[in-house]
C-alpha cells in the first residue's frame, strides 16, 4: 500500500507536529477527569454556576447575565414580545432552583430545569456541547414542561457551541461563547476576592472552552502545514480507527490498504494513534476539511482574489471584490471583524445538513449603519426594525440554504456553493445593495438617485456577466478611439487613450506582462456581480525608478496615493474609479450612455489633463 510506515516515522519528526503536540497536551485537571468530552459534565458546571446557593461566590450573577444575554441575542429579538423580560434585569434571582437530569414523560432527560419562583419563569436549557439533536426532543421536553408548570412563563434555551438554530421555533439560541464571556468577565472583576480553588478551577474550565471555540490562526497554520507534508501519515492513523468513514469513497483504497495488514500491524496503528489522538484528530479535522477545500475552488471558480477571502475551516467568508471600495459609505467596523469590511458574506454547514449563505451587516459606526439600512430599506431589502436602533451592532440581511446529500463530496459542496452564490435572489439582494451604495454616494457628489427595480436584468453568473459589446463599440467611436488600442474580453472592456502610447517614450514600457498592451496606464470598464457598471484608471508596472517618477509628479500636482504604492515594489496603481447601476444589461443604449457619464466625470477629466502633462 502506499501508506507506509515511513510517512508515520516521518511525522514523528515535524517540528510543527511536535509544537502542536505540546499544546494540546498541556496539564488540565478537568481533560484529566475529561470533562470536555461529555456533555452531562458541562452541565453539572453549568448547574453548578447557575444556581445561587452554590459554593462558587458568584451569588445569582451568572443566572442575571445569562439571562440578559439570552435578550440581547439578535436571534431572538422576535421572541421578547412573547415574554416580559424587563423583572429579568432588576429582579436578584437569589431563589433560583436548578434541577438536573429531569426525566420526561417519554423517558427523556431534561439536561437542566432552573425555576425562578419569584418570576414564575421556568427555564429548559437543552445543552448540545458536541452532540446533535434526537427526532422530536426539543418538542418533547417542552410539552412536558407545560404540563408540570402550566402557570409559569416557560423560556425553552438551546445552548450549543457555535449557535446552531433549534429545530423548534420557541426554543431561544444561546452558545458557549457567552458562557465563556460571562465566566472570564467575573474573574477579571473579582479576582482578588475569590478563593483561589475556585479561580483555578474556572480558569481550567474556560481554558477548555477557549480551545473549542477561539480559533488559534497559528495552530490553524501548522495544521496546515503538517496535513500538507504528512497527508499519507494522518490520514493512515485517523481513518483506521474510525469504522464510520468506510462509506465515503474517498478511502475506498486506503480501507483496502488498511485490510491487507496484519493485527500486530493493526495493533500498532491503534497505540500510536491512541498516544496522539488529540493532535492527530485536531491536524486531520482541519488539514482534510472538505468545506475548506470546496470554499477553495469556489473562490477560484469565481475568480476571487485573495485579499478578499478566508478559507475558514467552519465559515468561510469572502466579500465582493467591489466592496473594497464602500468603506467610505459603510464605514470601517470594530477590529477583528470578519475581514475588516462592514459587509461580509460567509457559508456555513447547518446541524441539518445544510449548505447556508448569509450576508450581514456588522459593527460599523451607527451613523454610518442608520444610513446604510434606511438606504436598503429604500430598495426593498427586509430586517428586522430594531436593526436601526443605537447599539444593534450585527444585522443579517440574507439568508438562503441548499440541502448537501454527501458532506464527504467536495464536488457537490462546491455545486452548493455555486447554487446560492448565483441564486436570482442571492443577485437581486447585491442589486438592491448595490443601489442603496450609488444613492448615498450620489448624494454626496449631488447626483440622481436610482432604485432597483425587480424586472432589472440581472447576472446569473460570471460565466453570463459581459460587457454588452455594441455599446462599447458605440462609446469607443464616439471617443475617437482607434481599434488598436481597445479590447473587449468578457467582463471587461479596456482602452488606451493616444497619450498612454506617448508617455512610452518617456517612461517605457511596463516590466511585466500587463492587460494587451504593456502601456503606463490603462482604462477599463467592468460589469460587477452586483449589477453596476464601473470604470477604473491604473497606473501599471513600470520599472520602478520611472513609476515611481511618475507618482511623484502626479502628487505635485494634487493626486493622492497611499503610502504602500510609493513602495519600489508596488505594481499597480488605481488612481480612479466610478461606478453606476445598470438596470437592464440588454439595453445597449442605457449601457452606452453610463459609459460616456463616467468617462465625462470631472475628476476622471481633471486626471486625464494631469496625465497629458506627464509628457
């Protein structure tokens, strides 16, 4: 077979397998008792810190705050106007009661019951740490509590890792990132009052969470890097002790291989894998995630660049390339969100086997969000109204699914991909957004205002989105621009004008190969997914000593450039652009026409002037 031994001698002499390693295995009491690897543990801590009476000193502040996290949630905003949660914020709930295990009419046990006798208020919290729900038991576990507290308020919880939505419509979403904050908060508040037994033991308990759910970029990396130079190895020690992965063809061959060898060899499989199970599962997990490497060949499909994507093992997130260019609309939001673009996209794998996209918008400045929604709520686009309130800081504007019959298949993950990405209502949502976006900057520079309209002919996918050629050709003869110095390629179309040819003589040619033409500048228009047409003017890959000559006078003369492209190194340089929104695409006319109104803006003309001067 071609998973030998070797590659297993192998990995034992990565450094970065060795790093990894160390890290997981570093000394934990509660991985000693494994209290990470059952859920009923994690409920007898959660039991433990919900209840006031116990010996941990938080009195009823854990139940206070995980109560007022449980209202602030945006996924459950519609459910506060089933409930008053107002006596929530002021009431101590010092009589607070917590019942474990309750067992249900149908044999079923209730993970925990917390009865706030004082509010008449019973909580179900169904916690689901790693594992998946059974058919019918959020429902069960409700109707039973309605039969024993037919006078209380019931607030059903679903508490997960990452906030996987209830199968059960009354249940409220609260994950263990909350339970984490909560925790870590208190022992910052109070660390010099609290017995040093119980700081220890909370601070190994959120260690614990902290390596389930904060991503580690580093550990991620050499992830990566081990899986990559060690594939043969991992996948030799993981897929044989793992029966459940004899369905998946991808290891037909290897499951062959593994079935020619001996028990001693068997054997040995099983105690080097049992040594490094924890490390070994961690590299497998995320060296042969298929969503990962589906994410990777959608964003290839789809021509992403890099700087506008991340490969997440669990969301991968990606923005549209003309994104980049709505900071100064959207406004910038709180570090560490997502890609730093106040708008994102992500897909995720639904607890129901489902492909998901969403599109949010994040925790941009409030002024800069207020205009942002109104602007959508003007085009149609639908959220919740407390989304414009002050201090709502995340708002999902889209959501859509596709059912994945075979997680294994990377190729129909990446057809799933491809599904909602191109989805009509997937393009008319970065139509409408793409409308709201013209508007406000149109009101800032004094322009009309333009709406999307539903018969808008819009793009079905990159494959379909072209510049309509006759209007290209209509604007070019109308601009005295000879054929030489145009081309038409698919969703792009580029041109010179005579004096980029000129300023050859001066600067020279580009160092690369650049566009068709090598030149110092290029213009080219280009349809966007979103159905705008936009114009942009770059500065190309000259030699550096005659760029950057060109740069300097440019900015003599009022043209501002960043500090990263009067680097030697740079090699291209926007130095305009402007878009529209194109209501029909068939229209040659109304195409035609946005070409001449952005050609003919002010700034492109001044440009265009200060360029001529070059010579």
């Amino acid at each position: 077979m071609s998973y030998t031994f070797e590659s297993i001698a192998q990995l034992e002499h990565s450094k970065e397998f060795a790093k990894l390693h160390k890290k997981f295995h570093q000394f934990n009491p509660l991985k000693v008792l494994r209290v990470s690897h059952f859920e009923i543990r994690h409920s007898n801590v959660l039991g433990w810190l919900i209840d006031p009476d116990e010996n941990h000193q938080f009195g009823s502040f854990f139940i206070k705050k995980l109560l007022s996290r449980l209202i602030t949630r945006s996924e459950n905003e519609e459910k506060l106007e089933t409930i008053d949660y107002l006596p929530f914020l002021y009431s101590s709930l010092t009589d607070a009661v917590v019942y474990r295990e309750v067992k249900t009419s149908t044999g079923r046990f209730i993970d925990l019951l917390v009865e706030l006798p004082s509010l008449k208020v019973i909580l179900i919290i169904e916690n689901k740490f790693h594992a998946l729900e059974s058919e019918n038991q959020l429902k069960d576990y409700l109707n039973y509590i309605k039969t024993q507290y037919s006078d209380y308020t019931i607030v059903p919880i679903y508490l997960t890792l990452a906030s996987d939505a209830p199968s059960h419509p009354d249940y409220w979403s609260l994950d263990y990132h909350d339970v984490m904050d909560i925790i870590t908060q208190h022992l910052e508040l109070n660390s010099e009052v609290i017995a040093d037994n119980i700081h220890d033991f909370l601070s190994y308990y959120t260690a614990i969470l902290r390596e389930e759910l904060v991503e580690d970029n580093e550990s991620l990396e050499m992830a990566l890097k081990v899986y990559q130079m060690n594939q043969k190895a991992i996948d030799l020690l993981f897929v044989s002790q793992h029966q459940e992965l004899r369905k998946q063809p991808r290891f037909k061959e290897l499951y062959i291989g593994i079935n020619d060898l001996s028990v001693n060899e068997q054997s040995a499989l099983k105690r080097i894998y049992e040594k490094k199970k924890k490390t070994i599962d961690y590299i497998f997990t995320i060296g042969s995630n298929v969503l990962r490497q589906a994410f990777l060949k959608f964003a290839h499909i789809e021509e992403l660049p890099e700087e506008v994507y991340n490969a997440h093992i669990r969301v991968p997130n990606f923005i549209l390339p003309e994104w980049l260019d709505f900071e100064d609309i959207v406004g910038k939001p709180e570090a560490g969100y997502w890609l730093g673009s106040g708008l994102i996209i992500w897909f995720e794998r639904t607890w129901n086997d489902f492909l998901k996209i969403n599109v949010e918008i994040g925790p941009v400045p409030y002024e800069n969000r207020l205009q942002l929604l109104s602007g959508l709520e003007d085009q149609g686009v639908s959220f919740r109204p407390s989304a414009k309130l002050e201090g709502k800081k995340y708002t999902k504007i889209y959501t859509e699914l596709t059912y994945i019959n075979d997680w294994a298949n990377k190729q129909k993950i990446v057809e799933g991909m491809e599904k909602l990405y191109n989805n009509d209502s997937f393009n008319e949502l970065l139509a409408q957004i793409a409308a709201a976006i013209e508007n406000l900057k149109g009101k800032e520079k004094g322009r009309y205002e333009v709406d999307f309209r539903e018969e808008s002919i819009l793009d079905t996918g990159s494959t379909q989105r072209r510049i309509p050629r006759d209007a290209f050709i209509k604007f070019v003869l109308n601009q005295g621009i000879s054929e030489e110095y145009y081309k038409i390629q698919s969703h792009n179309a580029s041109f010179l004008v005579p004096v980029f040819r000129d300023l050859e003589k001066v600067y020279g040619p580009t160092r690369m190969k650049w566009w068709w033409h090598d030149s110092t500048f290029t213009y080219w228009f280009e349809r966007l997914k979103d159905g705008r047409l936009k114009l942009i003017l770059e500065l190309g890959p000259l030699v550096a000593e005659k760029r950057l000559l060109i740069v300097k006078q440019l900015e003599e003369m009022g043209v501002s450039f960043s500090v990263k492209s009067k680097q030697p190194t740079a090699r291209y340089t926007r130095i305009f652009s402007d878009s529209t929104v194109i209501n029909n695409w068939e229209d040659v006319e109304e195409v035609y026409q946005a070409m001449e109104e952005l050609f003919g803006q002010v700034e492109n003309r001044n440009l265009l002037t200060i360029i001529k001067s070059l010579g």
